[in-house]
C-alpha cells in the first residue's frame, strides 16, 4: 500500500511540473 501511495505521489508531482511548464509556456 505505502508503497503504491509514494508512486502516485511521485507521479502527481511529476504531472504538476509538466503543467507548471506548460502554463509558463503559454504566458510566454
């Protein structure tokens, strides 16, 4: 369980900086 938890972390995490640059990306 704790296991999985810490891959979706990580995967939200991951998805939250593409988005970040993606915004960033459109305000340029």
């Amino acid at each position: 369980m704790e296991h999985s938890e810490n891959i979706k972390k990580r995967y939200v995490n991951h998805s939250d900086m593409k988005l970040e640059k993606f915004k960033k990306a459109a305000y340029e």
